[in-house]
C-alpha cells in the first residue's frame, strides 16, 4: 500500500498505486473519526484528535436546522407567486418549516 501525505505527515490518500508523493508501508491503516487526523510518523500510523475538526463538526451541527428548512421550502419563484396570490397561505407554510425545524437556542 502507498499512503500520501502533506508537509504535516497528515494522510491524504492511500492506494495500491505509487504516486509523486507517496510512502510504502505494510501498516495497517488505524481506525479514525470524523473528529481525528490520521498521521503517519516515524513509520507508523498515529492518530490524533483535531480541535479543527471538532470545531467544524460542531458547527456544523448548530446549524443543521438551516439546512433542513432550506430543503423544506419551496423554490423562490414559487414562494413569489404564493407571496402574490396568497400571503398568509405563504406565511403558513413557512411558519411550518420553521417549526419542524427550530433554531436551537443559543447557550
């Protein structure tokens, strides 16, 4: 197997197929999470959490609920002929997704 690595012997990618930047190993590659850099130092793999990461992921977290209600609402032209046609038809729907979908509350 041939692991690629950055300046920070942070793993990049692996595979069976050498490249400019590659390293030959037999290790076994170290289960690791979405939280955790996969290194590889003096010949072995380390794994290493990441504050970075952990950040990231939190943040991503605290604001899944935009995501959800943009999926949830309808295409913008639509809302517009809703908005035209029938404003409180329209602030219903949105007051829906807005439910189902609640701002977290800051802490």
């Amino acid at each position: 197997m041939y692991i690629e690595i950055d300046e920070n012997n942070n793993v990049l990618g692996y595979s069976d197929n050498p490249s400019g930047s590659s390293i030959e190993t037999n290790e076994k590659l170290p289960s690791y999470t979405d939280v955790q850099v996969l290194k590889f130092v003096d010949s072995k793999f380390v794994v290493e959490d990441s504050k970075q990461l952990a950040d990231k992921k939190a943040e991503r977290i605290k604001n899944k609920y935009q995501q959800d209600r943009k999926m949830a609402y309808d295409p913008i032209p639509e809302q517009l002929d809703q908005i035209y046609h029938d404003i409180d038809g329209w602030k219903a729907k949105i007051k829906a997704v807005k439910d189902k979908y609640p701002k977290p509350e800051s802490t």
